[in-house]
C-alpha cells in the first residue's frame, strides 16, 4: 500500500493529469496508465491519497477511479452542467463507496498558498537547496568551533537532459529520484543528502577528512553506474553517469558558499576530463617546476598505491617531468586509469631525508608519436597545509624553489 511520502513526490505529476484536460475521461486513465508504466509507480494509489487521503492497493484504486469517472458521467447528466473531478470523488466516496465519513477532499491551489514551505524537494525526497544551504552553515560553524574535518560533494548526472529529452520529463522525474535514493543509501545517518540544482545534488559529509569523502564520492559514482547499466528503457540501459566534486574546509575554503563553489570548480574540471569520475578540489599552481628525476640531489620516483615499502617497484618506467606544490605531471609506461592512487616518493640523496606523498591520477593521454608512452597527471592527497610545506621545502632542497 502506497505511503503518503511515496505520494507526494509524485504529487506535481499527477495533478498536472488532472489540469491538463480534466473532461476527458479516456485521457486520463491512459496518462494514469503511462505514468505507472513508466515510473514504475503506483500511480492509482497516489493520487487517490493525495486527494483523500485515503490508502488504496493499486488494482483497488484503478477500479474506484473507473468508477469515479462514471459517477462524474451520471452527476453531470442529471445536473446539466459539468462536475469536477474532486467534486465527483467527494460525492462518490461519501454517497456511493460510503468510505468517507469526515470528508476531506483537498483544494490542491490552497493547499500551495497556506501551507508553509516544506525543506523536502518533492522530486526525489531529500532536502531542497536553502535547507542545504542552511546545514552547510551550521556544519562550517561546527568544523570550527571543534576542528572537526567537513567535506562537500557536489554531483552532476551527466548528460541528463539528452536522456530527458529522449525520454520526457516524466521518466526524468522518476530517474532523479532514483539518483537521490542510490546517494541517500551511500551516506550515514549525520550527512546531508540534497538537491541543490535541476540535475546536481550536494552532499555534506561531517567530520571527514579528503580520502574519505574522496572514497564515499566514489562508492556513489560505481553505485549509479552499476545501477543504470541495468536499468533497461525501451529494451536498452539508460546507461546514466555521474561526475563528482569534493572540497574540504577549512583547506579549500573557510566561507560557506565559497567551499561549496569549490567543490563544483572541482566538479566541472572532472567533468572536462570526460566525466563519470570523482575530483577533488586543489588550489591552482600557475607555474610547475621543471623537474628531471636523473639530475639534482632530490630523486622523484612514483609507484602504484601500496607499493612504496618495495625499491623494486620505484622503476625507471615512471619519470617525472613537471612538479609543482600540489601535484606532478609524469611519463609512464602503465596506461592509469582515472582515480587510480599513487605513491610519491621524495627522497634527498646527501642526507636520506624522505617524504611520502599520496597521489591521485586525473589524467592521462598518450604521448604524440609514442603508442606505448603516457603522460599522466596527478594530484597530492594533502590533508593539511604543513604537508604543502614540506613538499615546497623538498623543492628547495633541490634548488627547485619558485615564487608563487
């Protein structure tokens, strides 16, 4: 039996049957049909509740509104004027079903004038932008007064509106809802889960550090993926993606609305790697340091995430050529996948002082002329602003030094 949270998020559809041409009879039930057929939903049964607030099984409510549609007939012939809809399902359940004892059919346009705004986005059941808005605020204030980690995602379904437009608003409606669903089981009960945009989301994530929002990020983006991949429109997969940005206070921004554009700068600049991906907010460095890891008493050598601890695997297959404060750019003979975690290893041959560095590959293209060569990027992993320092004075150790 259909919940009356399951039916408000279908609310704004179900009525607009209603509106759109409320004397035809045929119409209706075959839009009813539609809807039910391709949202998967029971739609029946929602709109029954909605404007009665009455809980009906599906084939039950099918049957009562058929015979809605012919009470509507019967009253109009024998009052010689047309009978609206609600006043029809009224006058039905208090004098043919008998089911209603305190009649309370809803005028649908009041209801919207009077009643207060609701922090609940209707289309797929998470809060709305301002209540969002209003929880990034308190969670800042919070990170401060505790020195608590705070981390924002900022989600984008990528190519949502082809996908809408190919398949109407209708199946677009019920697929947002479906992404809202997918984030919301990812999260913990203290994170917030909003949509923020037509077809973006936003998500806060309290008391997390950057890999660990970078990693909630990425179990949301394979989940979406693996789900859409199996679900099937007009015998085909959606095939529906996401792209994601991540951006951490106080690192990345101290300013509300500011961290929350960060983590979207980081959005957009995944989604120009091409998309369904996860990125991660760092400060642009406008000049890299040229860097050759065979001269200078300070050796770069770069390794698949958890092989630091074998010298074997810190091979000449990896070279780096540019480095900067806040990542490095390198040659490779492994064609790295986008969001694969690295190793970086700074090492000063005239003392042995060493600094590890986790990295994150963000790009990858094939060196010109060179099929079996890649050129990949990378960014470090950097929780705090001290780790930052130590890469800048590994930098000096080399005489590698550059003004901001």
């Amino acid at each position: 039996m259909i919940s009356p949270e399951e039916a408000t998020r279908y609310r704004d559809e179900l009525v607009a049957v209603l509106q759109e041409d409320a004397h035809n009879e045929e119409r209706i039930l075959h839009r009813l049909d539609q809807i039910r057929a391709r949202g998967g939903i029971r739609a029946y049964a929602a709109l029954l509740l909605i404007l009665t607030r009455l809980p009906f099984e599906e084939g039950e409510a099918r049957a009562h509104w058929e015979a809605i549609l012919k009470h509507r007939a019967a009253l109009a012939k024998a009052l010689g004027r047309e009978v609206g809809i609600r006043v029809a399902a009224l006058d039905y359940f208090v004098a043919v079903n008998r089911q209603l004892t305190g009649p309370r059919i809803i005028d649908l346009s009041l209801q919207e004038r009077h009643e207060p705004a609701s922090p609940i986005d209707p289309a797929t059941g998470l809060w709305n932008a301002s209540q969002f808005l209003a929880s990034l605020q308190k969670e800042t204030r919070r990170a401060k007064r505790y020195d608590l980690g705070l981390c924002v995602l900022y989600v984008d379904l990528d190519d949502f509106r082809q996908i809408n437009e190919r398949h109407g608003d209708l199946v677009g409606g019920v697929l947002l809802r479906e992404v809202g669903i997918l984030i919301k089981n990812k999260i913990r009960d203290i994170d917030v889960a909003a949509r923020v945009a037509d077809e973006e989301f936003g998500v806060l994530l309290p008391g997390s550090e950057r890999m660990g929002a970078f990693l909630v990020a990425e179990r949301i983006r394979q989940d979406v993926e693996k789900h859409f991949l199996r679900r099937d429109m007009d015998g085909r997969p959606i095939g529906m993606t996401i792209t994601i940005g991540v951006a951490k206070y106080p690192e990345d921004a101290t300013i509300t609305d500011r961290l929350l554009e960060r983590a979207e700068q980081a959005m957009h600049q995944a989604k120009a790697r091409g998309g369904n991906n996860v990125g991660l907010y760092y400060r642009e460095r406008r000049n890299f340091i040229r860097f050759s890891s065979d001269d200078g008493p300070v050796r770069i050598r770069i390794a698949p995430q958890g092989r630091e601890a074998d010298p074997e695997v810190l091979t000449s297959s990896h070279r780096a050529r540019n480095i900067s404060r806040s990542g490095l750019l390198f040659e490779s003979d492994l064609p790295y996948a986008i969001g694969v975690g690295l190793t970086v290893v700074c090492q000063d041959q005239r003392d042995g002082a060493r600094l590890t560095l986790p990295a994150r590959v963000v790009r990858i293209e094939e060196i010109e002329g060179d099929t079996d060569r890649y050129e990949v990027g990378a960014v470090f992993l950097l929780e705090w602003e001290h780790q930052e320092a130590q890469v800048a004075d590994f930098l000096r150790r080399g005489g590698l030094a550059a003004a901001e």
